[in-house]
C-alpha cells in the first residue's frame, strides 16, 4: 500500500515512534508540497530521532518556500539536540540561505558540540559566502582534525584565490589525508600559486596524492 497524505498524517500524530519514523520515511514518496506540509509537522516532533530524519529531508523540500525554510532552520539551529543543529546547518548550505550567514557564525563560536561545527564548516564551501573566508581561516586552527580537512575541503569549495596561501602549509602534512584534500582544494582553485604547489606534490610519496595532482595539472 503506498503512502498518502492523509496516511502519513494519521502516522505523525500517533504515540509510537516507530509510526512516527516510518511516517517520516514515507514523506519521501509524496509531491514535494505535499511532503514540505507534513515535514513541518515532524520537524516539531518532541523525539530528536523525528527532528533529524525531518530537517534532514528540507535540504530538497526546503525548495518549496525558500523563506519558510529560513525561518525554520534558523529556529532549529537552537534545537537542543546537536545531531538536529548539525543537519539545519547543512541544509542551509544546501538551499544556499545566505541570509543564515551570521547565525552559523555565530553558533560556531558559541556551541560545544563539535559535530555542529563540523558541518557549519563542511556546508561553508556549498554556500558559496565570501563571507565565510574568515571562519574558515578559523576553523585552520582547530585542534580537532576532520574541523581542519572540512575547512580546507570548504576552502577549495568556496573559490576565493586568497585561500590558496593558506593552504600551502597543509601541502606537507604528515597525513596523507590532509595532503590529498589539499590537492582537490589547490585543483579547484587554480592559479599560478596553486599550479606551484601542485607540481612539488606530483612527487608525493603516496601513489593517489600523485595521480590526483597529475590530473589537476593537466
């Protein structure tokens, strides 16, 4: 039996969280307007686990009422779950809500949650702010390392040549991960800085930071 609007609604008020989850499931199956009504529903579900599945769906339905969607991801920014604050902010990014700049920045530097500003800084590059220049020069300097390869990724992302001195350092990281972000992010940005860079990492001792850089080159 497929899911019907008034199937999903019926779920979304029941006392069973399985129901309630199930319901949030079947929202995919409906017409975007349709799903983007019953999503705000689950988006106030007292669960966490309902909130999350939700927003998480927002990053397409959200294209249904741009500034709905602003309002409501704003307000869940404060949610108290941090798993729900970190899917807001890639939604955000996702719908490209410029106007939510200042709220993720905010909420950056003010949250303890490293999750949150893990995907703050993954959902910079996608949003395409040259606002975001600066927290991500910032988030450099974090002592947790995934904050350090989304703000390097981000950077990459993000296009601003600036960017591409700040990266130089990262180019000879003891991890071959970074090095291998650095890369993509150098390719990406381009220039005869970057091409510089690239041309000492065609002789990285690792076979796909090699390749990577060759591709880029070309």
């Amino acid at each position: 039996m497929s899911a019907s609007a008034e199937s999903v609604r019926e779920l979304l008020s029941s006392e069973n969280l399985g129901d309630r989850l199930r319901a949030v499931n079947q929202i995919r199956e409906l017409e975007p307007n349709t799903g983007f009504e019953l999503v705000q529903i689950a988006i106030g579900d007292k669960n966490s686990r309902v909130r999350y599945s939700a927003v998480s769906q927002l990053d397409t339905l959200g294209e249904q009422d741009f500034d709905l969607s602003l309002r409501i991801l704003r307000e869940l920014l404060n949610d108290p779950e941090a798993d729900v604050q970190a899917a807001a902010a890639d939604c955000l990014g996702a719908l490209k809500l410029h106007a939510a700049f200042e709220d993720l920045e905010q909420l950056y530097h003010t949250t303890s949650e490293w999750l949150v500003q893990f995907s703050i800084i993954a959902t910079l590059g996608a949003f395409g702010d040259p606002r975001s220049l600066e927290l991500l020069k910032q988030a450099l300097n974090s002592d947790n390392s995934l904050i350090q390869t989304a703000a390097i990724s981000s950077l990459g992302e993000l296009g601003d040549v600036q960017a591409v001195s700040l990266l130089i350092p990262y180019s000879t990281n003891p991890d071959w991960q970074v090095r291998y972000i650095v890369v993509q992010a150098l390719s990406n940005l381009g220039g005869a800085e970057a091409q510089s860079i690239l041309e000492t990492l065609v002789n990285d001792e690792v076979d796909a930071i090699r390749q990577e850089a060759k591709q880029a080159l070309e």
